[in-house]
C-alpha cells in the first residue's frame, strides 16, 4: 500500500525511514557527533528532532574538522554529508581522517536514508521538509 502523501514511498519504507530517524535521534543524544556540509543541513536535522553535537564541514578544512573532537570523548561520528558527488568526496575523506584516528565512523544512517528516500532528496538541507510531508 502505498501512503497518499507521497506515491514513491511503500508503507514498509515509511516505517523503516521512521525507525532511521529515532535511531538517528537517540545516537546524537547518546553523545555521537554528526558532521554535515553546511548550516542548512544542520538546520534540516534539528527540525527533525537532533539536538546534539552537530559540525559544520564546509566552514573548514577537513583537519580541522576532525580536530575540532581533539580532546572530547567521542565514540562515533556520524557522517551525514550529502548524496551528490561533491558529498560521497566529504564523505570518503572525514572516513578516512577519523578512521585514522581511531574514532568510529558510522555511514549507515546515510546509506539508509538515501537508499530510501535518495529518489527524491539529494541533500540533507531538504531531508526535513521530506520527512514532514511522508512521516
């Protein structure tokens, strides 16, 4: 069956797409840093419930994004870069870096959300108003 709000979606991946997003919601207040392009990503995921620690990739280079944790106890980041080019470089790049530093790096809320979704959003800034119209 599919919902009447949004034709492209089953009921099965609207269920799905909203378990992603509490489990997304309970990772960043259990402490996990998301890291995402720039500050209308950061705006689109706190309209859809995320309060915790959110940075801003775009506003500095890669380094100083992985050493902006320096200090923190930080047991994942997640990374939630957009589903363009430009956006698999990010990241593939801040995987790397943090890998390389020990820090675990979750994709997984990415790859599962756009593996849904990823017809009609190409970009995290838009993923609120999405999620508003089929949730």
């Amino acid at each position: 069956m599919r919902n009447r709000l949004d034709v492209s979606l089953t009921e099965t991946e609207i269920k799905e797409l909203r378990i992603i997003v509490e489990d997304l919601i309970k990772a960043s207040e259990a402490g996990a840093v998301i890291i995402v392009e720039g500050p209308s990503d950061r705006e689109s995921l706190r309209e859809i419930g995320i309060r915790g620690k959110i940075i801003l990739a775009s506003t500095k280079p890669d380094v100083d994004v992985v050493d902006s944790l320096e200090g923190e106890v930080v047991e994942e980041v997640i990374i939630m870069s957009d589903w363009d080019a430009e956006g698999r470089k990010i990241e593939k790049r801040l995987n790397d870096m943090f890998k390389s530093r020990g820090i675990i790096v979750n994709t997984e809320f990415r790859r599962r959300i756009f593996r849904i979704v990823g017809r009609e959003v190409s970009s995290i800034e838009n993923l609120s108003r999405y999620l508003e119209s089929v949730l």
